[in-house]
C-alpha cells in the first residue's frame, strides 16, 4: 500500500535549527512535496523534489534520496511565525498526491 | 488577484440535509480537487476534475458528488449529511494535472458540522 510517515509533533527553539523528516512508500514516485499549514488556515507551497539532493530556499531547505524512500525539511533560523504543520505529500504514478498527517511544530522563545 | 475562494467559511449542518460546498478559482488552472482534513490524518482526496466537463473519484468519495460545468467553478454536494462528514474540507486547484511538479493551491477551507 501507499504509507507517508512523519513525526506527530516537534519542538525547537527560536534561532535554532529543525529537521522535519518524512518516509514514504508509494506507487511510482513522481516527486515530493512540502507544505506549511498554519493553524486554521490552508496548506501553503513550500518545495517540491523529483531528483536526488538538497534544495535550497531561503531559510528552508529540501532534501530528497529517492533510493531510501527519505526526504527531510531543513528550517533554520527558526522565528515564531514558523510554528505551524508542516505536510509531506508524494505524487504517485498517477499524479496523485498522498499526504502524511503532518508535523506539529512547535516553537519555544 | 483572489486565487481559491470557498463559500461558506462554516456551517452546521442537521443529519440528513443536503448541502453544496462551493469553490471558486481564477487562476485559469484546468485541475480542481476536493479534500477533507480531519485530525490526525493527511489530506484525503475526494473528488477531482483534471479539465472542464471531466470529473473522477479520490480515496473517499461516497456520500458526495461533484460537477465541474467549467473552468472556474468546481462545487462538491453532499446529498444527505452524516455525521462523520463532519471535517474541514479544502478546495484546490493546480495548472496541468499529470505533470510531474504540478502543484496544487489550496483554497481556505471550510468546517462543517454535522449533527
């Protein structure tokens, strides 16, 4: 079957560094995606990887190893604002994506 | 530019009722989607439109039904409420579905109860 897994919750503190990781097994594989969700609010479009490596953006970085079914989300310089889920989606064979239930994040002054 | 629109941002709904949940876009995309949220689990599909006049079934479609007369619009009906269709459901919407890093912009959803 198609599986997303990542953690429930985490907790950082401001100024810091945090590594939000996210296994997958799917159908195909047509690239991964990371998403910020506030609380009450939609889904946000965060990076998306289709090959091996990181990518960088900003403060928030993405890492991708295809052979291993592993992808990480990098937020460094953590500020308060980035308190929110953050969602890893992979798009299966059929362009599909499937979600993980997402991380809590949970920053600390 | 607005982007997704939902209507209604709430509502409560007696078991039994009917109800359409209506989602807008202006972003000329051809690809629309239904999800609902609830917690502890990912986003699950619903229904979905690749293009005007088509529509197809997600993970979780019984209990509702979808049109997509055109571009714009893509409402999603739920014939006869229950009360596990009690959730947050989001509209979004994408350029070209089946295309690899299409990517998807969610609308702001809307709560539903259902009593």
């Amino acid at each position: 079957g198609q599986n997303i897994d990542q953690p429930t919750e985490m907790t950082a503190t401001e100024g810091a560094i945090v590594q939000i990781n996210c296994t997958y097994q799917t159908s195909g594989f047509n690239g991964l995606f990371w998403y910020q969700q506030h609380a009450g609010e939609a889904p946000t479009f965060l990076s998306y990887n289709v090959l091996d490596g990181l990518e960088e953006k900003g403060r928030f970085s993405s890492f991708l190893s295809r052979s291993k079914g592993y992808s990480y989300l990098l937020l460094k310089e953590l500020q308060m604002k980035d308190s929110a889920s953050y969602l890893c989606a992979c798009m299966d064979s059929n362009y599909q994506l499937i979600w993980g239930a997402g991380t809590k994040l949970i920053i600390k002054p | 530019t607005a982007g997704i629109t939902q209507a209604p941002t709430s509502q409560i709904l007696a078991a039994g009722r009917s109800m359409t949940l209506r989602c807008t876009q202006d972003m000329r995309h051809n690809a629309m989607y239904w999800y609902r949220q609830d917690l502890g689990l990912g986003l699950r599909l619903i229904h979905y439109s690749n293009t005007a006049g088509t529509t197809g079934k997600g993970e979780v479609p019984d209990g509702y039904s979808v049109s997509r007369a055109n571009t714009d619009d893509f409402p999603l009906t739920l014939a006869s409420a229950v009360p596990s269709q009690t959730s947050v459901y989001f509209c979004a919407s994408s350029a070209d579905s089946g295309t690899r890093g299409d990517t998807q912009y969610f609308g702001p959803g809307t709560r539903l109860t259902v009593l």
